[in-house]
C-alpha cells in the first residue's frame, strides 16, 4: 500500500491533469497507467529483489512521461522544477528522471543506476517522511498553471 505522502502525490496530478493521467501511451495508442506506485514489472532483471523495490515499501511513485515525446518530456522536466521547488514541503530524498538525478544530497547529477528513467519520473520518500501530507496545498497554483499552460499548447516555465 502507497504511503499518504504518494497518495496525496497521485491522486493531485491525476486530477489537475485529467488528459493524460491515466492515459495512453502516445506511440501504440494503448491504455497505460501513468501513475504507478505499485513496482513494475521487472521479471526481465534479473537482479531484481523485491526487498529493497521502495515501490514495494509503499515510498514510491512513476509518472509515466516518456522523454523521446517532447511534449510529455517538457511536462516532465517541468514537473520536476515544481517538485524541486516545493521539495522541504514534500519530504522526498530523490527524483530520478531522463538521466539524472536530484536527492537530499542536491543535484542534478548524472543518474547512474542500470534504468535511464527515460519513461517516467521516479519520485520517492524514505520512510520517515513517507507520512508528510498537506503539501499540495500549496503547490496546486503551479501544478494549475503547468496544466493550464501545457494544455493550451503554451510555452511552460523552463522552455
């Protein structure tokens, strides 16, 4: 079970951006879920171990915006200044997205891990600030305009 802080997460981009979450992938046209806090499907690696999967743990959260589609890569890039901005309000120690990395460490840096993160955001808490809530409160206004500006094909913020 996703703990409050993803919850919260997931359940304020699903409806400040309605047309894309949940959604279809934009290259098969096929339904896919782009907020996913349950671990994917890793039965391919096979280093995988569901013991240390954070998803697993309820700390997780994939925002499914693929970076070789440029409008779902600017949302994303975007999305990631809101989180950065917003990130002592949030409590999460790291957003991972497009190969590169920001955690309580700072950042960017290069990402490094064996997944690029081309197809989605990973944003994720640790546990002992997995409980924090009430922090959309004050970033609704940004998610808002992102929306509004993404969705009338405007330029966002980092263009």
């Amino acid at each position: 079970m996703a703990e409050a802080a993803i919850m919260e997460l997931r359940n304020a981009l699903a409806a400040t951006f309605p047309e894309i979450f949940p959604g279809q992938d934009p290259t098969t046209k096929k339904m896919m879920p782009r907020l996913q806090a349950a671990p994917g499907d890793h039965s391919t690696n096979p280093n995988y171990k569901s013991s240390t999967d954070p998803h697993v743990a309820g700390l997780a959260l994939d925002i499914i915006l693929l970076a070789w589609v440029e409008q779902e890569r600017k949302l994303a890039e975007n999305l990631v200044d809101i989180f950065v901005y917003y990130k002592a309000a949030m409590g999460w120690s790291a957003v991972v997205y497009n190969h590169a990395t920001i955690d309580d460490y700072g950042g960017p840096k290069p990402h490094t891990g064996p997944d690029p993160h081309t197809s989605h955001i990973h944003i994720q808490w640790p546990k002992s600030r997995a409980g924090t809530t009430g922090f959309i409160g004050a970033m609704q206004g940004d998610l808002t305009n992102l929306h509004d500006l993404w969705a009338n094909h405007r330029p966002l913020p980092n263009d």
